[in-house]
C-alpha cells in the first residue's frame, strides 16, 4: 500500500520537514547529571533518524537546575555548555534529511522532592569525584522511602494545591519573582536551542507539567496576573512564547505541546480541572500568539492512562480532541492518537483529524518505523504494544542509574550495536515458540545460522497466547505475530506441534540449542484441598481447558494475571472473588496496570478481600486468615482459581544441558515478563561464539 499523504512534506513555520512523521518526545534516561548529550543518546536518535522519521523531538529538556530536573539523566539546555553537545546531536538529525526540535520543560508539582536542589550539587560532585555516580545511586533507593515519608524538599507549582498523585510531593506556591525567573529561563534555553543549530522547540504544556499547572484551574489558585480567568492562567505560557519570538526570531518556530482535556471525567471527577471547550479555546489563543504548530495530547499523570495508554485502549479512541482542535485553528496540527499502523495515519491524514502523526512508543518499539512504511514493508514493522515496560523500566531505573526498555526491541539502549553475521550456516535449534524462543530464533537467522524452532503446542506464542485470553489483552499477540513473521522471512522453519527429546537433539547434533521452554502455573501441595477437582490454575481457565460459568469462584492472588483472569471469569456469568495476602492489589505491578483493570472489575461485582492468606480448600468453600487479625472466614466457591505465579519448565534443559553449546532463556530459565524474555534471548544470541 503506498501512503502519498504520510509521505508529503509540511512545514511548521519556514521549517520544511520531508514526512508526516513525528518522534515524539519520551525520556529514556540515556542522558548524565550535567544534562550535556551522551553518545548512548544521541546514537538512540540518531537511528530514528537513519530510519526516516522527519521531524525528532527531544525528550523533556530542563530549562531550571534547582526545581526543574526530573530525573539526574536527563538533557539539559539550562547552560551555554549544553550548547555543544545539542549542536553534534543536531548535525546527526540533519545528516539523515531530518528535522529537530527541543522540548522544553519544567515538572511543576509533578517532581520528585528528591530532585529539588540536588542536581546541582551532583553536578559538581561528579567533576570532582569519578566515583560519586556510582555512589549516589548506590544511596537514592533509599531516598524513596524519604519521599514516601515527605521528608524531602517541597516541589513547586503555581499554587499551593494537591499532591500529584503519581509523585505524591507536598508543594509550595511559586513566589511571582520566581516565575519571572522562570519565564526568562524559558526563554534563555529556546536561544540555546537556536544557537545549537537545531530547528525550533517545543513547549511541554501538557500531561500535568508546570506549563499545564498554570492552565489548569485544578492546579492554579492563583490570585494575582497569573491566575483565574484564563487570560491570566495563559500569561505564564504567553509570556515565554513572546520572549522566545522577541530573543530568537519570528521565524525561529514554537511548537506547544498542548492538552486539550485534563480527562477528569473519565475517572469520575466531572468539572474538575478543564475540558475540551477550553482546550480548544487555549489552542485558538497559542495560535494568535504566534505559535506555529500544536502537538494535541490529553491528561495529566492524575490520569495517566488517557495520555498513555494500556494495552486495552483501542487505535485512535482519542482522535476527536485533534478533530476539535484541527477545525479551529489554521496551523499544522500534530497528534499521537495510539496510531500503530502506517494504514491508520494515512487514514487519520486523509480525514483532516490532523496534519502530522507522532509516533513516541511505535519509535521505541521499531526506529525504522517510516521506512518501512515507506518502502511497502510495512509488515516487518515491530509493533508497541502498549504494554508500557518503556515508562515503568525507565521511571524504576532512574534510581539505579539505567536506562528505560522494550518489550519487543532489546537494542534500545544498544543502538550502535551490530550482530555479527558469522553463523555461517551451522544448525541451531531452539525450543519454544515464546517471545524468547522467537527473539532467539530472528537473531540467530540474522547472525547466518541455520535455525529450526520446536514448539509443543499447535501455535506459536507461549504464555503470551495466555495473556491475550482476558477482555482487551489481543495487542499484546502483535509481538508474536511479528517475531513469527519476521522468523518466518529469515528462513527460518518453526515446527508445530514438535515435542523435543534429548534423544532427537543427539539425532540432530546442532551446533547450539536454545531451552526456551516457558513455565508451568503453580499448584502447591502445601495447601490443602488444591487437589480437589474444582481446583483449576489459571492456565486451565485461560487456555479454555476448563470453562466455568454460572458459578461462585474464589481467585486466590491478585497479580495481573489474577486480575485478568478475574475479568474473563466475570464476562462469564460467573461471581468471583478475589483472595489476596498483601495489604494491596497486585502488589508490585505498574500502577497503570492497576488503575486500568480495578474500574472493569469493580463494575462487573468482583469482590476483592486484601490481607487474607489461603489455609485451605473445602467442599463448596475455601477457608481463610486475616493476616493481621488472624480472624479465620469462610468464603463460598464452587470453584477455585489459583494464581500464585509461575515456575521454570527447565526439565529438559536439566536432561541436556553438559553438552556443548547449550542455553536456557526466558521463563524456562527466570520467570519474567515479555521484555525480560526478549532481552534475555538478546544477551544470548550476543554470547554464542
């Protein structure tokens, strides 16, 4: 299929971009304390450049290193030496035909009070000190718990107001002096930007930031020029808008990353924060302003699954805020709107929904996205899943001093890294049709082995083809269709329906073998009554082994696998409960997960009882113990549902594994998850001499 409109140039002030394609801004954490570039980030986008994307946006650039610094890896243009290192990155772009422009940022109430007024002090201490990075991160684990406990500097917002609920931070009310600081801050990074030969910026006013803060009548209770009407909660913005047009030219283009529906309503918070009729009139009044362009986004990290969507929300359910916007403004109008497909942002294109598509997660999950699309191969494009592994790997490495990742792309982060293509035609099998086995299997045909995949059961996919049982789960079977397709391209040949013997890999004699044998839902024997008949795991239920309807059923464990199995059991007619021993739902999992599934479950009647251990299974009822009161309940089932995790499935590995060139990957070796798997098959494919 060819996309001529995708594929047409725009421009966004008198900067000529060569597609319809935006990378949208995303921290991944590749950068260092004094927010100068490092070669690991510019490698990262550089190759979404080399890819032929048009127009890259930087991640969140600080403009303040007292308040503004959201994470200690992060770029920075708070200083003319962050001149130079902006200015190599930008020649890199333009090598390629793209185009860059800077997002501008400050957290507001969104940061983390650890961050407040340390960074500059962790920059001169790593000037002076080779060994401080890896001390302070050896420390900042622990200054989580200070957090938690609000022992910490207070962050700044426009007012004093809420904690933000994904940060938590007590906050203080800017001084007005301070905002004038702010606003010159702005202005002074825009001309760093300029200076650094890259072609425009981005005003990060979106997502619940300092920006939106000042916007959103939720956020600013201000009384004086910068608050109340909305005239005066724009000034801030308008402000900076003015002085980057004064200091850096008319023809220096501002793009505003805008949200145009705080989406409050859609958690049960109708009137709070703004909606879209005030959106749209903010975006009608960036435009009057002189801004060239408006990057339509949703939310805030209040509510943070409408601006950055779990696997259950459907392609382009957000495509009428940029409809709305579109019809009312004459300049280019860019938008994310959970696009996944070259086929849906022609569509969207054609539609007039928007001007230009961005891409944020797509662009981790496959840098060569645009030319694929481009070049009629839009099947070999790795597919995001929305499994949200990128924010959660990287908001949780942050403190360890590592990077974000992905579930379907283990180079990000190893961008310069080439497989070496010496496999020279030597037999390898692999054993399991799982994300790990599958990844393997493409890597090992891209590094010239001959590969043969055995899987056991008739189709490809391992615990995979489980997750995508429960309602709103099928996006995550995009990364098995496309690793079977991908394998399936390379030559190599996947044999279905193949059980593996140590004696058939004597008969084969492969050069290396590859034990990627996923694992087995646990079923203690510890407890008793599990060996009852009306005893199930979850891989019965998900697997369609078993099907229960119409009945009393206890799930006991509450991780997401509990959860959504959950779910399923409740489109069934049937009336769950849900037995977990910690003080709260799935604990250790994303909050996104959580926020994404409890409103479906709660809606559908389950009932959910924290703090209760299981001691035993009985007839018609399973019986257990609070574990602080140590009460004991009987809860009445029909049928029970174990969801107590995962163990290895490592037999024949164990059978096999003092012959030479033997490996164990994914859940065969560790139970994890698809980016665990992914990354795992990746280290491994990298070590096979």
């Amino acid at each position: 299929m060819k996309y001529d409109k995708l594929f047409t140039p725009i421009k966004i002030g008198n900067v000529e971009i060569k597609n319809r394609i935006a990378m949208a801004p995303m921290l991944m954490d590749f950068g260092q304390f004094d927010g100068r570039t490092t070669e690991q980030l510019m490698n990262y986008y550089e190759e979404r450049a080399k890819g032929g994307t048009g127009l890259i946006i930087t991640e969140i650039t600080r403009v303040n290193d007292k308040t503004g610094a959201s994470a200690f890896a992060q770029l920075g243009m708070s200083h003319d030496y962050q001149i130079e290192g902006m200015s190599e990155l930008a020649k890199r772009i333009h090598s390629h035909g793209s185009k860059i422009f800077v997002q501008l940022h400050h957290p507001g109430r969104q940061n983390m009070g650890l961050l407040i007024g340390t960074l500059p002090l962790s920059i001169a201490c790593d000037k002076m000190m080779p060994f401080f990075k890896d001390m302070l991160y050896k420390v900042v684990p622990a200054g989580k718990l200070l957090m938690e406990k609000h022992l910490v500097p207070r962050v700044v917002a426009p007012s004093k107001c809420e904690n933000s609920y994904f940060s938590d931070g007590n906050n203080r009310e800017l001084r007005k002096s301070e905002i004038k600081e702010l606003i010159t801050q702005f202005i002074a990074a825009a001309v760093r930007v300029k200076k650094s030969g890259c072609d425009g910026v981005q005003l990060h006013a979106s997502h619940g930031y300092l920006l939106q803060q000042f916007l959103s009548p939720n956020t600013n209770h201000r009384t004086d020029e910068y608050g109340g009407s909305l005239e005066n909660r724009m000034r801030f913005i308008l402000e900076i808008i003015e002085g980057i047009k004064r200091e850096c030219g008319k023809n220096f283009p501002i793009i505003v990353r805008l949200t145009v529906d705080e989406c409050y309503e859609m958690i049960g918070k109708k009137g709070k924060g703004y909606d879209l009729t005030e959106g749209v009139e903010i975006a009608k009044r960036l435009e009057k302003a002189g801004v060239d362009a408006i990057d339509v986004s949703s939310a805030a990290y209040d509510t943070f699954n409408y601006w950055l969507e779990p696997t259950s929300f459907k392609c382009g359910w957000r495509k009428y805020m940029a409809a709305a916007v579109k019809n009312a403004v004459s300049i280019p109008v860019i938008a994310a709107n959970l696009i996944r497909s070259p086929e849906q942002a022609e569509s969207q294109l054609l539609e007039g929904i928007q001007d230009m598509v961005s891409l944020g997660r797509p662009h981790i999950a496959d840098p060569y996205w645009a030319s694929k699309a481009e070049s009629g191969n839009e099947k070999d494009i790795k597919r995001c899943i929305c499994c949200l592994y990128c924010i959660e790997s990287m908001q949780n490495n942050a403190y360890i001093g590592d990077h974000g990742y992905c579930a379907v792309n283990p180079f990000v982060g190893s961008e310069n890294y080439k497989l070496a293509n010496n496999g020279h035609g030597k037999k390898v099998i692999v054993i399991g049709a799982g994300p790990a086995g599958l990844m393997a299997a493409e890597l090992l045909a891209k590094r010239g082995f001959s590969v043969s995949v055995y899987e056991k059961d008739s189709k490809a996919g391992g615990q995979v083809a489980l997750a995508v049982k429960p309602p709103h789960k099928e996006k995550l079977n995009w990364c098995i269709e496309d690793l079977v397709y991908a394998c399936e391209k390379l030559g190599v040949d996947i044999k279905y329906s193949a059980e593996v013997t140590k004696e058939l890999i004597e008969n084969e004699n492969p050069y290396a073998v590859i034990c990627a044998t996923g694992g087995n839902a646990l079923k203690p024997r510890s407890i008793k009554g599990t060996d009852k008949d009306f005893v199930y795991t979850t891989t019965d239920v998900l697997n369609g082994s078993v099907q229960i309807e119409g009945k009393r059923v206890a799930v006991i464990g509450s991780g997401m696998t509990g959860l959504e199995t959950a779910e399923l059991l409740c489109t069934q007619g049937n009336s769950v409960t849900v037995v977990e021993m910690a003080e709260t739902v799935a604990p250790g999992v994303w909050h996104q997960h959580i926020n994404d599934v409890m409103p479906r479950l709660r809606e559908a009647g389950a009932d959910l009882r924290l703090s209760r251990k299981l001691l035993s299974i009985e007839d018609g009822a399973i019986v257990t113990e609070n574990v602080k009161t140590k009460q004991k309940e009987n809860i009445a089932a029909d049928a029970v549902v174990l969801a107590l995790g995962v163990r290895p499935e490592n037999r024949l590995y164990e059978e096999i594994k003092d012959r030479n060139n033997v490996y164990i990957i994914g859940d065969a070796n560790k139970v994890g998850r698809i980016a665990e798997a992914t990354k795992d098959a990746f280290e491994c494919v990298k070590n096979i001499k």
